[in-house]
C-alpha cells in the first residue's frame, strides 16, 4: 500500500518500491557520498528485507559504475594535454 508524500516539493507515492530495493537504492546513495553510517544502517536495512550478497555486490557495482566512468573521462582529457 502506498501513501502520498512530498519531499522538498517532490509529490511521490511512498512505498511504490519494494523495501529490499529503496533499501539498497539508499545503501548506494549513501556509499556515493561517503556516509559511512547511512551505508553501514541501510546494508543492515537491506539484508534484514532479504538482500543477497550478490544484490549487495551488484548495487556496489552500480555504485562505482558513475565514479569509475567519470575517473576515465577526466584522465582521458588530462593525458590528452
């Protein structure tokens, strides 16, 4: 069931996602930009509603994937000069 939210003027129906995947959106968010205790309360969060280690793993992969690429991007340009 869901309910109608708002989150800095955003309309959204809260609970459109199943628990195990908003847990393992907020467990990569959280890895994005290094909050350590956010991703430590949503791994717990996503395990506890039946993640996998190879969900776990793949959402770490999915992580990295913007990180990684932008890393390359930047080099590419650098070595380039």
């Amino acid at each position: 069931m869901t309910k109608e939210a708002e989150f800095f003027n955003v309309k959204y129906q809260e609970g459109s996602l199943e628990p195990k995947t908003a847990q393992l959106i907020l467990f990569a968010v959280n890895l994005a930009i290094g909050h350590e205790h956010g991703a430590k309360l949503h791994l717990g969060k996503a395990r506890e509603n039946g993640a996998t280690e190879d969900e776990i793993q793949e959402t770490i992969v999915y992580c990295m994937r913007p990180v990684a690429a932008k890393v390359r991007n930047f080099a590419k340009d650098i070595l380039s000069k």
